[in-house]
C-alpha cells in the first residue's frame, strides 16, 4: 500500500471515529430525553397524549441512532485494517502500545474473549492489542471451510424460523397500547405484578424466548399478556403510565423481577424501575 493510500485510509478512519463519537452523544441525548419525558408522565399526567407521542418519537430515533452506531462501527473497523475480520487478521502487523512489540497478527495470542469479540494481545508482555470481531455469517460464507459454510447456511434458516415465530408470537399477543385493552378492577388499592413466565416446554433450544411471556397479575388473575424479549425496561415504564391511565390513584404498585431481560444491557435500568414503583400513590417502598 503506497502512502497516498495510507493516508486517506487514516484520514477517513479518523472521519470515521469522529461520527461514531457524535453518533454515541445523540444516543446519549435521546437516553436523557427518554427519561425526561417519564419524569414529565408522573408530575404532568394532563400532558400524557403529548409526551407519549414524544416518547414514542425518541424510541423510534434511538433504534435508527443504534442501527447507524454499528453500521459506521463496522465502517471504521475496515477503514482502520481494510478487509481485516477473524480469518484475515493474522496477516496484518500490529505493534504492542506498552512493550513496543511488533509483529503479525500470526504471531499475536489470545489473551480472553468478550461479547462478540476474540481479545488478542502481545506474545511478549500480553497486553490487549486488539478485539477481533467474531465472525459475520457472511463473513462465514466467503472465507470459512466447506463445513463452516454448511453450518452459516443453516444459521441462515434458523433466523427465518425465529423471526417468524416471532412475529406468530406478537400476532397472538399484541402490545399493551391502551388502557381499553385491560379490565376494570373493583378494588381501593391495586398492585400489578409483571412475571416472566414459561407458557409450556421449550421445543427448540436456541430459542430462549419460546413460550415465554410477560404475564401482567393482578393477585393471581392474569389480566394480560405480552412476548418476552431483551431490555424490556422501557416498555415496563411506559405500560407503567397506562395502567396509571386506567386505575388511576388507586394503582399502589406495579411490581416487576429485576432479572436480565428487565434491565438488559442498561446500567439504570434498575434504578428507573424503582423510581417509577416508589412514585405511585401509597406505594412508597
């Protein structure tokens, strides 16, 4: 590679990082405003329709937001090591940045592994170098072996058969959007308890979700249901404001299990849920 090319290959990584970086702010922002606007919910409820309609506009931003983040993140990765991935690393040179190593990717060990990524690092001192990407399925597809392939094909047909179900799944059960959708309950004081909840056996074992719902109780009478999925924190807040919307004062306590698909991969996810329970009427804990 000649120097001209080095340097708009620099040039456009350094382009690159600098949109991932104001990318990662307007989440950032979107997040702050998402939390804003339920913090309005409990002290405006007459502004309800507007700041719903809000709130329903971030998520909607903050999903395009995500979907942009890792696009130019794999954008800037081939920028920064043009075709590099899991089986073409090994050809690249890379330098330790704390014994001033130099050498392959070949020569490289493996010092961990992380969500996604093979952790790399010097063979000398064995500091982390670098996080190799996990292979794509399309990456799979154009350098794996023959029996690499087969199985990416079949995680091909495997994705149509989640997504599908997945989608029987929220056909049969739609999300809770109104307060029309629950019953009235004759009681002074209510308590809503939100349960993950296994409906039959698991018939497929790489689908952690089948069968699986969130199951709205009041006592033991189930009053709704919806599919279960990962960081579903936000929709309990927003569910919380309708079932507001429809008992009112009376409602004391929305309870909800603080597990992995609750909170996912959000570090306030917990502490949301409780401020959101502790402002409901007579239910401070």
């Amino acid at each position: 590679m000649d120097s001209n090319s080095e340097n708009n290959d620099l040039e456009k990584a350094r382009a690159l990082e600098e949109k991932l970086e104001r990318l990662r702010n307007e989440e950032r922002i979107i997040k702050r405003n998402i939390d804003e606007y339920h913090e309005l919910l409990r002290s405006e409820p007459e502004s309800k329709e507007r700041l719903t309609r809000k709130i329903e506009d971030e998520d909607n931003e903050l999903v395009r937001v995500k979907a942009e983040i890792e696009a130019v993140k794999a954008e800037f990765l081939e920028a920064s090591y043009p075709g590099k991935n899991y089986y073409t690393y090994k050809k690249y040179h890379f330098k330790c940045k704390k014994c001033g190593w130099e050498g392959l990717g070949s020569e490289t060990v493996v010092v961990g592994d992380v969500v996604n990524f093979e952790v790399i690092g010097c063979p000398k001192c064995r500091w982390l170098i670098e996080h190799i990407p996990f292979p794509t399925t399309n990456e799979v597809l154009k350098y794996g072996t023959a029996e690499d392939k087969e199985r990416a094909r079949g995680w091909i047909e495997k994705d149509k058969i989640l997504s599908a179900k997945w989608e029987e799944q929220w056909e049969k059960f739609p999300d809770l959007k109104s307060p029309d959708q629950l019953p009235d309950i004759d009681a002074d004081e209510i308590v809503i308890s939100l349960r993950e909840v296994r409906i039959g056996e698991a018939t497929d074992k790489d689908d952690v979700w089948e069968n699986k719902l969130l199951v709205f109780y009041w006592g033991e009478r189930e009053i709704y249901r919806v599919p279960i999925w990962f960081e579903y924190y936000n929709s309990y807040l927003r569910w919380g404001e309708i079932l507001k919307e429809k008992y009112g004062e009376r409602l004391v306590d929305f309870e909800a299990e603080e597990t992995v698909d609750l909170g996912g991969d959000s570090f306030s996810a917990f502490k949301k849920v409780r401020e959101f329970r502790d402002s409901l009427s007579k239910g401070k804990k």
